[in-house]
C-alpha cells in the first residue's frame, strides 16, 4: 500500500500557524513518497463547526498550495457508519452500556479527588448485568480498554513511547443520544480512508494511545504516528497573538508569499543540514520524518518577513505585478490600466530588491500613479530649497527639448545638466527624486523617469515649478537643504 497522510482540522475556526504546518508536513510525506495527501473535516460538534471556519480552511490551503487528492471528507456524515462500528464492538463484547448519569459521574469524580485518586471513569459498568439498569436512563457505549500491560507507539518522531493501560479508562464511543465521539470517528475515518502515516502536533500523544487500542480492538492496523512539537514565540512561550499567532491569512493580508510561508513553516521543526532558503521542489525531495526535531519550535516574525523578502527577489516580475496590481488598483484604477503595468513592470527589477513584503513593494511603487502636485515627506521639502527649485526651473526646459526618452539617454542629459551648472549630480538628481516621487529615496531616478515618461515627468516638474512660484509671491519658501542628507547618497 502507498503512503496516505490526511489533514483533520477541526472547523470552528481559522486556519491557524499550527494547523497550516501539520498541513504542510502531512502534503510534503505524501508528495516525498509519492502518495496521496487527503483533506478531512473533523465537524462533529456540530454547534462550534462553521460555514466561515470551514471557507477559511479551504482558502488558507489553497494560498499555501497545498492541494488535497480525491473529495473532501466530513465526518459530520458518516456518522451512521461510526455508530455501526461502535455496535459492531459493543456485540462483540469489545464495549458495553454504561448508564451513569452525569449527576452520578461528577460525584464519582468528586470522590476520587478528595481520597487522592484518578478522576477517571471507574468502570462501574463495565461487567454489571444491564438488567440493573435505572429506569429512564439513556446509556452511552463505552470501549472495554485493556486494563492490564501497556499501550506501546513507535512513533516516527518522538521514538518509543508508552503508557500503562491502567492509567486510561474505558472512553465513551457513543453518547447518550446516539451520536458518535471524536475518538471513535477519527479511529473509523483513518481505517476507512486508509490513512498509512497520522502527522499532526504532540498535543494528540495521548490519543493516539487510546486510538491505538481501539484499533486493535477492531483487528485494524492503526497508521504509523508522528507527533510533531508545537510552536511556541520567539521568547520561547506559548505561541499567542503577540507572537503572530493570528489565521493564516491576515499572513497574506500583510504580503507574505505562499512560498516564502511555506518555506518558514518547513523550517519549524524541521531542517535539512544548514539549508535555510528552501524552494517546494526542494522540499518535496528532501522531507522526511527522521530530520523532525523532537523540541518546541519558535516562530520569529522578523525572520518570516526576512524569507519573504529573498522569495520576492526571486520570484518572477509578472508574478509580483499579478500580486500587487488589486493593491495598487484599490486606489489607483491606472494602475490596472497597460500604461499602469508598464510602469510598474519598469521598476519592478530594483523596487523587489527592497521590500520585505508585497505591501512594502506596491507602497514604494505607488508614487507611480499619485496625481500632482505631489505629497512631500519632510526630506523631500528640505530638498526642494530655492536653489533646487530654480535649478529644477531649468532643467525642465531643457527635458522639454530632449530628443529620445530612455534611461540611458536621461541619464547622460541629466549629468551634461550638472556638469554645465557646476555641480555633482546629486544635487540635481536628489532635488528630481524629490519632485518627481514625493520622497528622498526611490529607484534609480532615471529609471523612474522612463517609467513615467516624457509627459508626466514634465507634468510633475512643473506642479514643483507652480508652488515654488506661489510660495515666492507670498514670501514663503523652502528651508535651505544644509545640513540635509548627503545629497551625493542614492544619486540615481
């Protein structure tokens, strides 16, 4: 039989960094080995399980490019088959009827704690004749546990590990009215969908004890099981909201890349030597179990943000555009426009060198599409003094008579500019920068006057020009850029 591994989330509600890396484990198995990777809404509490929680789920998976094989399984319709097993068992002699009532069980364990003892299900039930059943008792199905010996699990990351029977008791299997347990559908599901190998977060160790016996109750063979650690924060505490535990998607609403959450939760509990830049290829050929380390992983938000930053380096110019042209167009429609594109597509090579994020890189792009006169940061306004405004004066009648417009011809009529005006080219390329983008720092400025093109460079030159003339009517001006930043720094 090939390998099967399946994601079980429970639908009550998003899809979390935790879950997403079981998600991701789980996929890279299947995917290693060349098996299948089956997705399984575990929704039986029917009360907590959501239509919303359910939709997040399957949007997070399919940011993530995690893709399942075959349909989706829900577990809140197979109950009919859970309780055949459970009646199954209960012939068998493998359950029995347990008619405490839950009055009757809270005082059981109320006597436990005060003589020191397991508040345990005592199993009262368990060889008593149903005939001394109370009247108007509905009873449970309760799995007849092995009392003696021990429970032993080979488990593919934590090793061997066990547990004295004696310490669990005889776990419900049905409800009162009828309904199955979670432990008893989980244990029928991973029989039925012939799931080979159960990777999920060590939180589950002690159920897959108790999943373990059921299944040999069943003469089934249970599927190999991997706990993975869970994640904590950077501090080493429990993961929590200040940490970054938040659904996985508020990750994509703050422009991290599908590949570059991939690769961080790859690196949660898992290496491959000192490899840290790990592409879905790479991974899908090198996971494995045995590299799963047994402790805690930490989550660290600068370092995911540091992998998103080298991942957007790689990725491809198109597919950067395809992700930031509904960010850019939400508040400038030219942006989704061809001109819009060429524009961005222009600057693309070098704005993806310097954001971290997508919302960094359409943010430091979106000057492209600002309608002058421009925004100034306050560097920018110390730049533009009355000096570089009477120098930028100039220079437009002179781009007004510029045969060609390219980065390279910009670029040599710009430095013919400074050198006739006696002057580095920064102190004309910095005051450009600040009139043609709002800021003191931008991609190469000649690129970004390609970018925008004869006309609308000379469009926002010229708003510079008009308020500098207002300002000089009104006695008004500009603070002397003294003391400035050195405007030889970030010249092109």
């Amino acid at each position: 039989m090939g390998v099967v591994t399946r994601f079980a989330p429970s639908p009550t509600g998003m899809l979390h960094l935790g879950g997403a890396r079981t998600a991701l484990f789980n996929w890279l198995y299947a995917r290693h080995h060349g098996g299948s990777f089956r997705l399984r809404l575990e929704d039986t509490d029917r009360k907590r399980s959501t239509p919303e929680a359910v939709a997040a789920i399957l949007e997070g998976l399919d940011w993530l490019g995690l893709d399942w094989d075959g349909s989706i399984v829900r577990q809140s319709e197979r109950r009919e088959r859970h309780a055949e097993v459970a009646r199954s068992l209960l012939a068998g002699g493998g359950a029995y009827r347990c008619y405490c009532t839950p009055e009757e069980l809270a005082a059981m364990r109320a006597e436990a704690r005060a003589a020191g003892g397991s508040a345990l299900y005592d199993g009262r039930w368990r060889d008593r004749d149903p005939a001394q059943a109370p009247p108007g008792v509905d009873p449970v199905i309760r799995f007849r546990a092995p009392r003696e010996g021990e429970t032993v699990l080979g488990d593919l990351v934590q090793g061997p590990v066990r547990i004295d029977n004696a310490a669990l008791d005889d776990m419900v299997l049905l409800r009162a009215d009828g309904t199955p347990t979670y432990m008893l559908s989980v244990v029928v599901d991973d029989h039925d969908m012939g799931i080979t190998h159960a990777i999920r977060g060590d939180d589950h160790l002690t159920n897959a004890f108790r999943q373990t016996q059921l299944f040999r109750a069943l003469d089934w063979e249970p599927p190999a099981y991997a706990h993975i650690p869970l994640i904590h924060g950077p501090d080493g505490a429990k993961l929590s909201k200040r940490h970054g535990a938040v659904a996985v998607g508020a990750y994509a609403d703050i422009g991290i890349l599908p590949a570059a959450m991939r690769n961080a939760l790859l690196r949660l509990g898992w290496s491959h030597g000192d490899d840290e830049i790990i592409d879905t290829d790479q991974a899908v050929r090198w996971f494995d179990l045995d590299a799963v380390n047994r402790g805690a992983a930490r989550f660290d938000m600068e370092k995911l943000q540091s992998l998103n930053g080298h991942h957007i380096r790689e990725s491809a110019d198109s597919a950067l555009l395809a992700e930031i042209e509904p960010r850019l167009a939400a508040n400038h429609p030219v942006a989704a426009t061809d001109e819009g594109r060429g524009r961005i597509l222009a600057l693309m090579p070098e704005a993806k060198t310097r954001a971290k994020t997508l919302v960094e890189l359409a943010d430091s792009l979106a000057f492209l599409f600002h309608e002058p006169p421009l925004a100034m940061t306050p560097k920018a306004e110390r730049l533009l003094d009355i000096e570089a405004q009477a120098r930028l004066g100039a220079l437009f009648c002179m781009l007004e008579e510029l045969d060609g417009w390219d980065e390279a011809g910009l670029e040599g009529a710009v430095r013919a500019f400074a050198e006739g005006e006696g002057v580095g080219l920064g102190k004309i390329a910095q005051p450009l920068r600040a009139a043609l983008t709002g800021s003191h720092a931008s991609p190469g400025i000649f690129a970004v006057m390609a970018a925008l093109g004869r006309e609308e460079t000379l469009v926002r030159l010229h708003a510079v020009m008009v308020i500098a003339g207002e300002r000089t009517a009104t006695g008004e001006h500009v603070a002397s850029s003294a003391g400035a930043e050195d405007p030889g720094r970030n010249e092109r």
